[in-house]
C-alpha cells in the first residue's frame, strides 16, 4: 500500500542537469515528474537549449510557476508575453524564451521541459 502523503526532496535529487546557464533538478511525486529550473541572466533557449536539442523553437509544452526574476517568452504565432515572481504559466509548444534582468529565475514546473512532453 502507497503512503496517503508523499514528499521528495529537491536538495537529494539524482536527476540533475546543467545544460548551459541553467540547473534542472527532478523528483517525482505523486506519479508526476516535477522539475525546479534555475535560469541564470542571459539564459536564452535559442542559444543555451537550441544547439542540444536541434529544433528552431522549443517544441515541449510547459506549465509551471515562477518564483524568482522574470522570463520572456515568444510563441511563433506572435504571441509575447512576461512572466515574472508570482505568475503561473502555461506555454504551448513553438517557442523562444529568455531570462529578462539580472536576476536568476527560478521556476517548477509540472509539465514539460527541455524537450519533454506529457
């Protein structure tokens, strides 16, 4: 029988990635991956993320919230907007973003990341 609470920690987590000016860290919870995302300034996906990955724009779909700075980003239908400390989001796929200022953002995010889907 699973326990009717879980908790994982991200500070003990074994998923860890550091693709250019960011860390990735992963627990899985309740079934669900989520993912806490630290973005330094001048993180921009077009040149941190784009070169892995091999697509023109992000291709996952996202959705999160965001703790600390503030992210751009730009859908390939025209759409920009902002999100920043207290904002949650939801970003379809086909994409640009990029870290705004000089303070690291920081972002959960349940679904979607660096190419995943789901």
């Amino acid at each position: 029988m699973s326990s009717s609470i879980e908790v994982e920690s991200f500070s003990k987590s074994s998923d860890v990635n550091t693709p250019p000016n960011a860390r990735v860290e992963a627990v899985v919870v309740g079934g669900r991956r989520v993912m806490r995302l630290t973005l330094a300034p001048g993180w921009h996906w077009a040149t941190d993320v784009r070169p892995g990955v091999g697509t023109d724009q992000c291709q996952a779909s996202h959705l999160g919230v965001i703790i600390s700075g503030a992210v751009e980003a730009v859908h390939e239908d025209g759409t920009r907007k902002v999100y920043q400390a207290g904002d949650a989001y939801a970003i379809a796929p086909g994409h640009d973003a990029r870290v705004l200022g000089d303070e690291v953002a920081v972002c959960f995010e349940f679904q979607g990341a660096w190419g995943e889907s789901g």
